[in-house]
C-alpha cells in the first residue's frame, strides 16, 4: 500500500512536468511607467525606508537610552553607556525595557517613512499644480470665434 502511494506521487509529479508549458515561450516583460499608480510606489518606498533604517535606528536608540539610563542613576558605573561599560559590574536591560527601546526604534522608522511619504506628495502636488500653471499660461495657438450673419446678430 505504501509502495503504490509513493508511486502515484511520483507519477502525478512527473506527469505534471511532462504537460507543463515550456520556459522558452514566455519571457519576463519589464514594468511600463504607468503600470502601477505613484501613491502604491510611494507606499513601497516607505516600506523600504522604514525597514531598512530599523537596524541604524534600533542602534541609535539604544546607546541613547543607555544614556538617559546612566544619567538618570546619577552616573553610577553599573549603568555606564555601551562603549564604556564594564561587563563585570553593569547592570543588564530588563525585559521591558528591551521592549520598550524596541518600541521605540519602530516609531521612529514609521515616523521617517510617514514623513517621506507626506513629503513626495507634497513635493509632488506642488510639482503638478506649477506645471498646470504655466500650461494654462501658454496661450492656445489657436482660437475659434464663431462668426455670426448679420441677421443673427441684429435678432431678425
């Protein structure tokens, strides 16, 4: 029984190799401009910043809040920033505070990617509202009047 059901895998795996469509008919097409809508663009870009400067970020807000840490226990030795630290005598994070600098750091990246994205739209509306503003400067070339008879115009 276990022989045939490995056998029927094997053959329903083959066989659907065999009827597949061949990778030499269908080339990869690259993306028109005009294919995706620019907010859904802008959307990406901030995904990439936010992701991206969570490592920077997330190393910043920690010697930060080792700072704030030492500062506010009066200097102690035990709570000395990252570079100075002794690892004899320093007191480690809790949990929480693990977290909360973790929090932290996430905000952080979504507060940079929330304002990067609010600042390409504006950037970009101001982009588009100035060239509707000298398109409607340009004079049109052409200008159709209507020429009335004569009679219409004296309203017989």
């Amino acid at each position: 029984m276990m022989k045939r059901t490995i056998a029927a895998i094997l053959f329903m795996t083959f066989a659907a190799a065999l009827f597949s469509q061949s990778a030499d008919k269908h080339e990869p097409v690259p993306y028109a401009k005009d294919e995706f809508p620019a907010w859904l663009g802008d959307i990406r870009r901030a995904e990439i910043i936010a992701f991206g400067s969570l490592p920077f970020v997330t190393f910043l807000t920690s010697i930060g809040y080792d700072c704030y840490r030492w500062s506010s226990h009066d200097y102690a030795s035990g709570y000395r920033p990252w570079p100075f630290k002794d690892s004899s005598n320093s007191v480690a994070l809790t949990d929480q505070e693990q977290i909360n600098m973790l929090l932290i750091s996430a905000g952080v990246c979504v507060g940079v990617a929330v304002f990067d994205y609010g600042f390409r739209a504006v950037s970009r509306m101001i982009r588009e509202g100035q060239a509707e503003k000298h398109n409607r400067s340009i004079p049109d070339p052409i200008q159709i009047t209507p020429i009335l008879p004569e009679d219409a115009e004296s309203g017989e």
